[in-house]
C-alpha cells in the first residue's frame, strides 16, 4: 500500500525520469551498458535503449516490491517488519538509480573507473541489508530463504541473525576492492558467497537440531 513515506522513493524515481529527459539531447548514439572486471566499458547500447529501460527497471522493481507482498501466502507477517521492508526497497531504488546516473555520467564523458563507484555502493548496499535481515520475518519474498528457514521458525530467526552479521562482513571486506580495484569483482563474490553459503548450511543445522 502506498503511504505518505513512499514519497522518498517514488520523488527519487522521478527524478531518474526527469533527468533521462533533460540529459537525453546530450547523450551520444551509444551508451556504456557492460564493465569488465578490471572496470573497463566492454558493451554499449543504443541511447534510446538506456534512457527508456533503465528508469523502467527501477520503477518496475519498486513496483514489484510494493505489491508482490500482497501475494505472499505469508503477508501477515509484513507488518512486523515494515520499517525494514521500506529501508530495503528504498536502498534497491537508491542504489540502481545511481548506477543509472553513473552510466549516464560516464557516456557524457566522466572518466572514474566504475570499480571506485560500486565498491562503496555494494558496501553499502550490503552492510544496510545486513542490519535489516535479523528484522526480517518469515514469508517467501524476502530474506534467506532456504528449505529449512522456511520449514522452522526458528532456523528462520537464528539464521537471518547470524545473516546478518555476515552481509555487514560482506560489505566491509567489499570495501579492500577499492586498494586492489582490479580484484574488486572478485572479492566482492567471495564475501557473498562466503555470507550465503554459510547462511545455507547454518540454517540445516538449526533445523535439524529443532527437529531433534
């Protein structure tokens, strides 16, 4: 449902559109769409392309997080976690639409290497979802969802605790990409995967140590 607080993401949305518009007689025929991991433009698309899908996606994947919830055969546990389903969905527009700025920024002309601008925003992006995940109350959109979290309160409580803590470690050893900013893609990677893989096995465990 729509409230007085989604005034912030939805104003942020705007703006995306807005400045698609102003920015769009500016852009040149060819858009950076694909960074390698050394942080160097290896795809383009067409102007057209950028300025009409990305703002789409930001707007499509609001939407998605504000009205998929209702489907949820879990949607009553989404009042128990409001505050942190809004701050979670609120970063996700944050974090796209400044992607969306970075790109445009760099097909204007802007020369930083993309690994100094997603390795603080990943980091970031990260360490927030961490805080939030303990929060974070059983149902089937959003969270770690295992087999196990889903089958056991408890598996779902105690593994989005130790989550979470892992997503805020993930974030911060995200941040030594910005010393060896041609391994940034790499750490980045096996922070998550450290984070989910022992947030998956975790979660058996805690299942079936209630089980028994």
């Amino acid at each position: 449902m729509f409230t007085k607080k989604e005034a912030f993401p939805a104003v942020i949305i705007l703006f995306v559109i807005i400045f698609s518009i102003l920015v769009y007689p500016s852009l040149p025929e060819q858009v950076p769409s694909h960074w390698n991991a050394e942080g160097i433009i290896d795809a383009y698309s067409s102007k057209n392309f950028a300025v009409l899908f990305f703002p789409g996606l930001i707007l499509a994947i609001y939407l998605l997080m504000i009205w998929v919830p209702r489907f949820d055969p879990l949607k009553k546990n989404y009042p128990s976690f409001a505050v942190p389903y809004y701050w979670i969905r609120t970063a996700l527009v944050l974090f796209f639409s400044a992607l969306y700025v970075f790109t445009i920024w760099t097909a204007l002309g802007g020369g930083l290497n993309i690994n100094y601008f997603m390795t603080p925003a990943i980091s970031l992006l990260f360490i927030l979802m961490g805080l939030y995940l303990p929060q974070v109350k059983k149902n089937y959109f959003v969270g770690i969802k295992t087999p196990w979290t889903l089958a056991s309160e408890e598996s779902w409580n105690k593994t989005h605790a130790l989550g979470g803590k892992l997503f805020v470690l993930a974030g911060l050893i995200t941040l030594l990409g910005l010393f060896f900013s041609d391994k940034a893609v790499c750490i980045m990677l096996a922070a998550v995967a450290l984070a989910v893989i022992i947030s998956f096995v975790y979660s058996y465990i805690i299942y079936k140590k209630a089980e028994n």
